[in-house]
C-alpha cells in the first residue's frame, strides 16, 4: 500500500502532454508551453505538497492542455490570445482508454505577448494564481471574449 502511494504521489508531478496533433500552428504551440509552465505545473506541485491524510478529494493523475484555436483571435482591446481547455484523468487507466479523461475540467486563454493566463471561474476570468490559491481579483470583461462578441452585447 505504501508503494502504491508512493508512486501515486509522484504522478501528480509530471503532468501529460496527451495526444498531439500532427500538425500545431507556432502560436498554438508556444500557448501550449506557456499554460503547462504557468498553470499545470504549478498547480501539479501545489497539490503534491499536500499532506497524504488530507480528506481533500485525490488530485488527478494527470492533466493534459488543448489549445482550442490554431491561429490567435483578438479581444476588444485588438490584443491576441488563445482559447485553451486542460483535461484530468483520475485513477489508473491504459494510457490509450480515451474514456477516463475528464474533458475541460479547466478553461481559460492565453496572451501569448503578455505571457498571461487566465481561467474561467462561473460567467468571468481570473489570473491563473487563483487557481494556486491567490487572492486575485477578476479580470476585465473584455478578457478572453472575441472583438466581434462584444460588439453584439451591445446591442
């Protein structure tokens, strides 16, 4: 049993990559490498630190980052970024079964000119530090919301 969570213990740590496409836009890669270094990793180590006796639910054993958009849209303010989802899989399933990962258990956007990331939490968008445990406060409503979007809420 202590073997066991052992090596869990060190799973949380190193999360997946997951099924890449064969063929990712430079943008879409570079939004890749920045959610895994600001966000997972990160929140992987957060939630390794915690004690073995908390009665917190487990952590997943992996996450894996999707980047939602090949090519960067444009807020309201004309700055790009890059929609992305992070996916968990709990428990010990064949790394090929499909079926065990949770589907966009995170969302948020990246601004790759900025190096920020922002997840969603309810109808706004946060630093991605809140999900680290940081008091932030919410970002603009413009955050992460198409140009062409805003313009029809006006109306």
């Amino acid at each position: 049993m202590l073997a066991l969570l052992a090596f869990s213990h060190t799973t949380f740590a190193e999360p997946a990559s997951g099924p890449a496409p064969a063929a990712k836009s430079a943008p879409a890669r570079t939004a890749e490498a920045v959610v895994r270094r600001d966000l997972v990793q990160p929140l992987a180590a957060k939630e390794s630190s915690r004690s073995r006796f908390s009665r917190a639910s487990l952590p997943p054993q992996e996450r894996r980052v999707r980047i939602l958009d090949e090519q960067p849209g444009k807020d309201a303010e004309g700055v790009a970024f890059l929609r992305f989802a992070v996916d968990a899989r709990h428990g010990f399933a064949a790394d090929d079964d499909e079926s065990q990962w949770r589907l966009a258990t995170i969302v948020g956007c990246v601004y790759l000119d900025r190096n920020q990331v922002f997840v969603k939490k309810g109808d706004e968008y946060r630093p991605a530090a809140f999900l680290l445990g940081k008091n932030v406060k919410a970002a603009a409503e413009t955050t992460c919301q198409p140009a062409q979007a805003q313009v029809a809420h006006a109306d």
